[in-house]
C-alpha cells in the first residue's frame, strides 16, 4: 500500500483528469468519489473496476459493486464469520 502525502491534492488530481466528483470527505485522511461510466471495465463477480496511476507513481484502484453476490457465484464456499 502507497502512502499519499496529501489526499486532497490528489483527489483535485482525480477531479482534473477524469471528471471524478467528490462524493464524501472526512478530514484529509479519506474522500470518496465517482467517477463517470466509461471509466470502469466490467467484471463477471458483479463489479466494474478502474485502475490508474496519479503523478507520484501511486495506483488507484477504483471498484464498484453492481451486485451483492455470494461466494457461490464466483466458485467459492460461503462461511460464518
């Protein structure tokens, strides 16, 4: 995991470069955003995903979850945690 020196100046980055709009900011420690459509790429599990890379060399990972599917959809066993 990449540590960020300032989130804000990096969310600003996201903003400028791919249309992102801030959705939730708490302090300067965690902000969440959206991005458009056409930036993910769909997956079989029931999410789409975006990755990139900011001006430091730090990945973004970006996910979004279509759909709750259990574990069974994707092979798995599901357990009581």
């Amino acid at each position: 995991m990449q540590f960020c020196p300032d989130p804000g100046v990096a969310a600003d980055w996201l903003i400028k470069a791919f249309g992102f709009t801030v959705h939730l900011r708490i302090g300067n420690h965690r902000i969440q955003m959206w991005a458009r459509e056409a930036c993910f790429t769909d997956h079989p599990y029931g999410g789409h995903q975006y990755d990139a890379e900011d001006f430091f060399g730090h990945r973004w990972s970006f996910t979004e979850a279509l759909a709750d599917l259990g574990p069974e959809s994707r092979g798995g066993t599901p357990v009581d945690l």
